[in-house]
C-alpha cells in the first residue's frame, strides 16, 4: 500500500520519509536517491539521468518505470512512502496501472512557501558517504562540514545550484502541480502544513496518518 508523499522541491519530503520510515515502519521508495546511485554506479540509467537531474528538469518518464518497478518490488502488504513520484499526470496514471499489488491509500502534499523552499535549497548539504540530509542553519551537524551518523563530507547537490533550482521550482509549477488536482479528483488529497521544525511537521504528517486504514 502506498503512500504518495507530494510537494516542491525543498519542501522536505527526504527528511519526512526517512522519519517516517525509522519511527513509523514504512519503507521509502524514493525515485531521486534511485536515479542518485545510477548516476554513482555509472549505469545506463545513471549516464542518460546525469545531466537532466543537474539541469532540474525531469528524466523521462520510461526511465521512471524502470526505477519504480525495480524499486516497489512485489509484495502487496508493505507500507510504503512514495517520495517524488509521480511528478506529472500520466506518472500518476502509471501507478494507477499497479493498482492491484500497489494501492495508494492517500496523496499527502507537503505545502511550504516559495520563499522558504528556496532557504532550505540552498542551505541544503547531503553525506556523500551515507546520504544523510543537513542545513547549514536549520539542522547543522555537529560539527560544520562533517555528517553525524557517518563522518562523511558534506556537500551541496550539484541540482541545488541557482539555476538548477530556479528550473526544479518553474516544473513542479507546471508540470508536479497538476498532480494535486488529480488526486483531489479521486478524493485521495490530503495537504499538511510543511512550515515548523522538523518535529513539528512529524507530528503534522503523523496526524494525517493516523486516520487512515492500511491493509
Ligand atoms: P528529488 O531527489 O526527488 O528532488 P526534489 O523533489 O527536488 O526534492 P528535494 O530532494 O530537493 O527536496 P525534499 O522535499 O526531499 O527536501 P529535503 O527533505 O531534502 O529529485 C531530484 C531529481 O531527480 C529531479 O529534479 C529529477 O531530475 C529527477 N527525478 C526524481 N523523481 C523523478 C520523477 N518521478 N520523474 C522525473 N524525474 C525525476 O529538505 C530540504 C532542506 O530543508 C534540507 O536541508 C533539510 O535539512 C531542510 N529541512 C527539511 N525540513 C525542514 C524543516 N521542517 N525545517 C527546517 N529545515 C528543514
């Protein structure tokens, strides 16, 4: 059963999963972190992904069936968090298409301000050891430049730089947007305010959980 998280790039939806998945025994499914370790590995995928994801526009939308299907695997009675996809209609139209081993129960759209998505942009540093997600203001690590769970380096996301950014935000308008309104129309949208503390938003998202009835 699926949990689709939704919203803007920045608006923190990493962050939530990976609290969801320690505290509230989902599994995240995130279709960035997939494309990430192609373009580490140097796959085929990872070669045709690398240059689109550090332009901020969408990789397409076949490449995305290949990672979901890798990524969702087979057992029906996991709860599992979709992070970032889908990101356009017929995406969502796809996942309809799994609807049988994979039902998405609800459509929760993480909504934070442009001004703020772009504060948690370009603050944002990542592990490059073990993947872990800091600000350098926000959520700092301990000590600046070196990651808490692992002592890997820190660094900036190479989509994270102005430009990239600037595009990511002008396709969720056009493109992720439209999403909303089609999980609206199947009753399945809930929106959660993605303003506040990390723990603040946690409790928010685990309120709207809390009402639904998984398998
Ligand atoms: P993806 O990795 O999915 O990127 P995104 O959607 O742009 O989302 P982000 O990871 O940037 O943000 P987030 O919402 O997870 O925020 P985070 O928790 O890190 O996709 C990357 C690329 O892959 C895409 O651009 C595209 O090219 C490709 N791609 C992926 N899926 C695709 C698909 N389905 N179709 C086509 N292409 C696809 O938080 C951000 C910062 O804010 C962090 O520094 C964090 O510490 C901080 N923060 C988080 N919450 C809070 C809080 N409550 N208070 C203060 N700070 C906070």
């Amino acid at each position: 059963m699926i949990v689709v998280l939704t919203g803007a790039p920045g608006a923190g939806k990493g962050t939530q999963a990976d609290l969801l998945a320690a505290k509230e025994g989902f599994r995240k499914v995130s279709t960035g972190d997939a494309l990430r370790k192609h373009v580490r590995m140097k796959s085929p995928i990872g070669q045709q992904a690398e240059a689109v994801m550090a332009r901020g526009e969408l990789v397409s939308d076949e490449i995305l069936f290949e990672i979901l299907r890798e990524e969702l695997g087979l057992d029906s009675g996991e709860r599992i968090l979709l992070d970032g996809y889908p990101r356009n209609v017929a995406q969502a139209k796809t996942l309809d298409s799994l609807n049988e081993t994979h039902p998405v129960v609800v459509a929760i759209h993480l909504d934070v301000d442009a001004v703020e998505l772009v504060n948690r942009l370009s603050g944002r540093r990542v592990c490059g050891n073990c993947g872990a997600t800091y600000h350098v203001t926000l959520t700092p690590p301990m000590t600046a430049g070196v990651c808490d769970k692992c002592g890997g380096q820190l660094q900036q996301r190479s989509d994270d730089r102005e430009d990239s950014v600037r595009t990511r935000l002008s396709v969720y308008e056009s493109t992720t947007k439209p999403v909303l309104e089609y999980y609206r129309g199947k009753g399945l949208y809930q929106r959660v305010d993605g303003l506040g503390s990390t723990e603040e938003v946690f409790g928010k998202l685990k309120g709207s959980l809390s009402g639904l009835k998984f398998r």
